[in-house]
C-alpha cells in the first residue's frame, strides 16, 4: 500500500501525514485488496463488512456507526423499472458518511487532532459529526449561499463555520490555504475519501446476489461517489466476483456542466463556467479537480455524462415527493437524468441503478419556494 502522486506516480507510505504531493498534486491509493466473500457473509451489515478493501493500518478503533447497507429498492421510474440505493440514510443524512467514516478512522489512527474541510454544505456536516465522534477539532469552511440548516448542522457538532462570500471555488480556495497549516480532510483531496465510497458498489453487489448491474446512474460534481463507485466494480471485478464494470452515467446541471462540456466536445481543460445558483447545489462544481480521473473512469465504462434543466429538476422533484421519498434537489436532478436515460437511451432489458445521496429535510426553505 502506497500513497502515489497522479502527476509524477511519486510514492509516498501509506501512513504519512500528508494529503497532496511534493509537486502540490492529488494523492491516489496504490493498493489492490483480495476480497474474500466467506469472511464477508460472516459480519454484520454495515458497510465495514468489506473490511479487506479499506487501505487502513488499524480497524482497533472505528470512528462509526456501523453505518451503510442501505436499501436497493426497486421503483417504476419513467414506466420503467429500476433499483434506486436510498443512500439518504446515514447518520448525517447523505452518502457522504461513507467516505467521511474511513477518512476519519485514518485520521485517528494517524493521531491528527485538528482538520480543514469545505463544502456546499453536506460533507461539511458529515466531517463535523465524525469529527465530533472521534474527538477531533475541524474548521469547516462553507459559501455564504449554504442554507442555514447545513450550517446549523454543523455548529450542533461543535464544526467552526467559516462563512466565505463569493463562489464555492472561493471557500475551497479558503480551505486549501487554511490546510497547509493543518490537515486537509477533503473529500475531493484526501484519497482515504473515496476508498469509502467504495461500498457503495460492493453493497450494490451483494445486494444483486454478487451480481453488478448494468448501468449506474449517479449525481457528479466533484466526483467523490462516481470514482469510489468505479473502483469498487473495477475492484470486484479484479477479483473474478463480477464479470463486467457498469456503464456509469454522470448527470450534472445545465447551468453547471463542465465535465458534460469536457466530455462531449473533448476539451483536455476545464471550460469557464459563469457562476449562476443552480437548485442542484450539491453538485454545482465548477472546477472539478479529478476531472481528468473522472473522464476516464467514464470512457472505460463505455458511459456519458447526461444535462439537466431547473425545471426538469424541479419537476422530479415533486413527482418523488408524490411517491414518498423527501429528497434534495440535488437528488431530484439524478433522478431527472435517469429519466432523460431512460427515454433516450436505456434498452428494455438493462438492469439500471441510482441513487437518492441526500435528504430533503435539510433544504425545506429553498422546498418552500418550488411549491
Ligand atoms: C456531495 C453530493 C453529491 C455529489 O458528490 P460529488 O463528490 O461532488 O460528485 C451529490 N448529492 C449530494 C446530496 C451531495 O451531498
């Protein structure tokens, strides 16, 4: 197990103390676990179940709440049936406490003490809990456009808000400062993140009777759950557990798309994006740092990356609150996309999954004003 640079492939101990490289560089994890479904099937379901998978030196003290094994329900979307993960069930209400719980047991074992994160509002408050948990001191830095319930959420956990006015690239730049001087628990940075993420496509698995769908459907702005959910297939399948890595599908705003402009017109940079409120907030990332990576697990699926329009979003919305499921807009847009999938592209016999990454409860202000 090694930390390697994605620039240079400088190696680094997996037990540094560091989040990016010498050449100021994203980290990846170099590490290729052997998956073993008899000690599996023996543990309880939570996601640390698929304890072998995780690059951690010490499983002694989890900072968890033996949290994951959310549902796969299966759902007629669009006259058509699908698997939805209702990945809104976690501690702090979005799938973010799947990176957020190893990354913060890797901070315990490493003994760090105080932590940088920034965030449109969800990761934000899912390190401040953890952070909470495992007794360890974090600054979180939010943009001032983060309703109020977010940041309440994270001043309930003892986080320290720092409220940064302009875009959300300004509070990541705020963050990234702030963490030279202290240790940078991001869930776009730190590679520890995304090796959480990961259950989500080993639970959908085990979930399918070891199987793996044929496409999935997920929400992407920085690209946290879309990498974790390629290398946990790509991972399966290294280990003859599957036969096939999913078709992944990206669904970003129109309003904030660059890696859909990327994607369809080729572009080796990432185009200038006008900075203007999307109700998908959650994913409203304009310069999404693991761009190349995400454009490249994409193409190696055979997968696209899909746009959609407020209303469309607006729209499922409301028509999944009728079906009972409270979610954020940023989810209804996912679910926007699966429907645009579905009506262009889907095949009448493919097996599709999505997801519903986070609760509505928390956004019932910017609710107000749709109805
Ligand atoms: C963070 C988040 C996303 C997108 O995650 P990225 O890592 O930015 O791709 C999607 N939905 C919700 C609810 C989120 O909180």
């Amino acid at each position: 197990m090694n930390l390697i640079c994605t620039e240079t492939q400088a190696k680094y101990p997996i037990n540094d103390i560091r989040w990016k490289s010498d050449t100021d560089a994203l980290l990846d994890i170099e590490f290729y676990p052997i998956i073993d479904l008899d000690k599996i099937k023996q543990r309880p379901f939570n996601m640390w179940r698929y304890l072998e998978s995780f690059p951690l030196n010490s499983f002694e003290n989890l900072v968890s709440f033996q949290e994951g094994f959310t549902p796969l329900l299966k759902e007629v979307i669009a006259q058509k049936e699908v698997y939805l993960k209702v990945d809104y069930f976690f501690p702090t209400s979005s799938y973010k406490d799947r990176g957020t719980t190893l990354m913060m047991t890797h901070i315990k074992n490493l003994g760090i003490t105080d932590i940088v994160q920034d965030s449109s509002g969800n990761a934000g408050a899912s390190v401040a809990c953890y952070s909470s948990r495992g007794k360890v001191s974090c600054d979180i830095f939010v943009p001032e456009s983060t309703p109020q319930a977010k940041i309440n959420q994270i001043l309930l956990y003892d986080g320290k808000v720092h409220q940064v006015q302009g875009t959300r690239q300004d509070t990541a730049e705020k963050a990234y400062q702030k963490a030279h001087k202290s240790y940078y628990a991001s869930h776009v940075w730190n590679p520890f993140f995304i090796q959480g993420t990961k259950t989500f496509a080993y639970e959908i698995c085990e979930q399918m009777a070891w199987d793996a769908p044929d496409t999935i459907i997920l929400p992407v702005g920085s690209g946290s759950l879309l990498l974790g959910t390629y290398l946990g297939f790509k991972e399966l399948k290294d280990n003859h557990i599957i036969s096939k890595i999913p078709k992944i599908i990206g669904i970003q705003s129109e309003i904030c798309s660059p890696l859909y402009q990327m994607f369809e017109q080729n572009l080796t940079e990432i185009p200038k994006i006008a900075n203007q409120p999307t109700l998908a907030e959650g994913i409203a990332i304009a310069k999404p740092l693991r761009a190349r990576q995400i454009l490249e697990y994409i193409q190696n699926t055979n997968g696209k990356l899909l746009t959609v329009s407020e209303e469309e979003i607006k729209e499922s919305f409301l028509m999944m609150a009728k079906k009972g499921f409270l979610i954020e807009t940023t989810s209804s847009a996912t679910i926007a996309g699966l429907i645009k999938y579905i009506n262009y592209f889907a095949e009448n016999d493919e097996v599709i999954v999505s997801t519903l990454t986070g609760n509505g409860l928390k956004s019932m202000t910017k609710i107000g004003k749709i109805l």
